[in-house]
C-alpha cells in the first residue's frame, strides 16, 4: 500500500516551529496502515525537517540562536551572495539539519516518543510557504 | 514482509557509543530478508544515531570533545535550562546526528561499509536506558 | 519491487561534488517506478551524501570552507591522528551530514525540488573511488 501526496506548509517567520499536527493532518490515510514508514522530503535548499522536543517554546528559541551563532550571516564568509547574506547560511544550517525524515506507523499513527514533534526548520527571512512530499507506505 | 520491534539499548554514560551488535542480535528475523532495509527510529530527543568508524575507540572519544566544544552547556547560551545545563545542549547534538539511521539489508545481513558501524549518541549526563523502534521490511 | 545495486563515485578531490546524474544514470531501472522510494548508503565513514543547491558551483565552495572551519584541523584537537590531520575532521563532517539519503521516486523519476541535487561530501584529502549502495523499492 503506497500513498504519496504533496503536503504545502503554511509560511512561518525565520525559526523552529511544531508542524507535527500541520503533516498529520493533511494525511488522513496513515490511519490504514498497521505496520509501516511515512517518508518527508520538504523539497527546499534552505528549510530543513528534523524530530525534536515537542513541549517547551525554549527549546526551539535556543535552537534558533545556537544556528546563527553557529553559521553566522557575515557577508565576508561567503562567496554565495546574490540572494542575501541569509541565503548562504540557511543552505549550510539546512544540510546539517537534513531536508528529510522517515518515521515509523504503528497501528495507524505515527510511533514517535512521548516528546518527539516535527521540526520545519525555515532559515529565510522570508521563505514563504514549503512544500513536502509524503510518501507513505506499509501493510 | 514487515517486521517492527522495540529495541532497548542499556543506560551508558555520555559520550559515543558502538551498538550495532547489541542492534543486530535483538533482531534475529533480519536473516529471513534478501533484499530489504532497516529503520531505526531512537525515541527520545537528547540522544542519537549516526553511523561511524567502528574500529578506534579514540574516533568516539573525539567525537564527544567535539560535539562538547561545538554546542557548549554554558548556561547563558540558553533560555531552556530547567532540566539541567546538559540538557538544551543534548538537544542541539540530538538534531545535529539525527534520530534516526536507514540501513540496507542484503542475504539477510545489514549491508554496511567495513569500516561502518552504528553510534548510539548519549548526550545527557544520566540518560538511562534508551528506547530504538526498529522497523525491517523486504523480501 | 526492489532493486539493489551498487554505485561507484569516480574519485574527486576534497570538498563538495554534485552526482545527481552519476548515481541516476546508473539506475536506469527507477523509470520502472510509479511511487517508490531510492536510499543510498555511502559505505564509508569519512564522506557523506547531502541534498542541496544544484546551481551555483560558488554553494560548494561555502560549505567546504564553513565546514573546515567549524571542524578543524588542528592536531591539538583530535586522539585519532594515525591516518593523518584530515582524517578525524572528516568523520565528524560526515556524521554531521550523514552517509545516506532517502528520495521519493514518482513516475520513474526522483522527485526532488527545482533546486535540489544530490552532493557528495568528499572529506578526505585522497579519498579515491567512493561505493554507494543504493536500494529502490516501489510498485
């Protein structure tokens, strides 16, 4: 049993957001699968998809600031600069945090741990709405 | 065919671990796959699976002094510190390594590199005993 | 329906290598696959599969210069020396990244995003021909 449908998530300001419900949401079909993997491709260079603490707003806060301490925008770093000093380093955070994740079905829902969510990782200033491919597949 | 199991891996301390023998044997059924993959989803969010050099102990060891250097428990650094200083950073590493590895199976064995070998990452100081669902399918 | 093959990446020298079309053209049978999935499993340890920016040659050049600054080369830093100054970093840069992608397939063709392209991360300074296993499953 194979499902694949495009998932488009909303625009969202610079930084980490909960998108667990957004994805689930949009694919009512996982509920047919008993044993089974979901896979998601969030079809950007500069946004990412990563699986993280799904309670504290804190923790997303920090995750942005660790990101930028860590690549920082200073436009003397890179040579990639037609499309903004944000650019290049939303393409670096992005490879580190990876563009997919693929998750276990188990009895018709996702079998994340207890404090597990969904992470879109949007490093633009302005990187308006993402598109993910979901493919979804199993018995 | 579809197979899916929790795994646990016993409480280690911080730091970087090899477990693809304590992964490998709590899967017996792995041997009845020709072709096929194996997911593994660790189900928590301040430790990790990569996949790494399986020979050197002191690779592990530099991984931890890097990872330790690369994401700092200096408390100033962040505004989720409620769980301790070890905690925010266990996060960041967790992101960084990723939740999860996807490994091929061929003539019912994992198909990996010589030199290839699966890390748990312990990122907390007291982590204890760590949840992996594993999931195989194939034929 | 599932293939298994194994792809060699002609040898190239230190840094960051589009090989989209290297590892399509060696599976011809993906035109096969209505919805599927491709994984590709780099079977070393010190390079690494990325998807990212598949235009500007000057993004590979940023994400090897930010790379060997974030990890580097400094003896001081590392236990692991035997194999040379170029060898611990290149493990780390490879864990951070990851050996493997997984890509959803839709009418016999990858389905990734207009500007996205598979990256080798060659992170050794003579790293040689690089074997990648790729497995594809699908209807």
């Amino acid at each position: 049993m194979w499902i694949q449908r495009q998932v488009d998530l909303v625009a969202r300001p610079r930084g980490f957001h909960l998108v667990t419900s957004e994805v689930v949401e949009a694919l009512p079909e996982l509920a047919g699968i008993r044993i089974g993997l979901l896979h998601l491709l969030i079809q950007h260079t500069s946004a990412s998809l990563a699986l993280n603490e799904n309670a504290s707003p804190d923790v997303r806060r920090d995750f942005e600031s660790w990101f930028n301490a860590a690549v920082p925008e200073r436009a003397e770093l890179w040579t990639h600069r037609l499309e903004g000093t944000d650019d290049m380093p939303a393409h670096i955070k992005a490879a580190l945090l990876g563009p997919s994740l693929t998750l276990p079905i188990t009895d018709g829902r996702l079998a994340l741990g207890t404090w597990q969510g969904i992470y879109l990782g949007e490093h633009r200033n302005h990187g308006g709405a993402r598109s993910v491919l979901a493919t979804a597949w199993g018995e």
